[in-house]
C-alpha cells in the first residue's frame, strides 16, 4: 500500500502543508490516519479525492 505525507499530498495539490492540514481539520480534504504523530494518507484515497473534484468542477462548468 502506497501512503503520502502530509508535504507530498501539499506538493501533489500545489499547496502548502498548511492547507491540507486545515482541510483534514475540517473534514474538507482527502481522508488521512494517524500512525503514531504523523498523519499519512493512502495514495488511492487523495487520487480518488481529486477525482471527486475534478469531476465536481466540470459538472459545474456544463
């Protein structure tokens, strides 16, 4: 299973790790767990979420 930190989800979205850490802390952003202090995200999942958005934004441009 391939898992992401919380710098490599930032990088993947151009953004900063503030962000992604903001949008777990209000449930907007991809899911992530805990293992130990670090928060990882399994690489399907924040895929699957970015996804989610894409399609998001083109059923709203049509």
């Amino acid at each position: 299973m391939d898992h992401l930190t919380t710098q490599e989800v930032a990088v993947l979205c151009r953004t900063s790790q503030e962000t992604v850490r903001y949008w777990r802390h209000v449930g907007k952003g991809p899911r992530g767990f805990k293992l130990g202090r670090k928060v990882l995200y399994r690489r399907q999942d924040v895929e699957a979420w970015l996804q989610e958005h894409y399609e998001a934004d083109r059923r709203k441009a049509a």
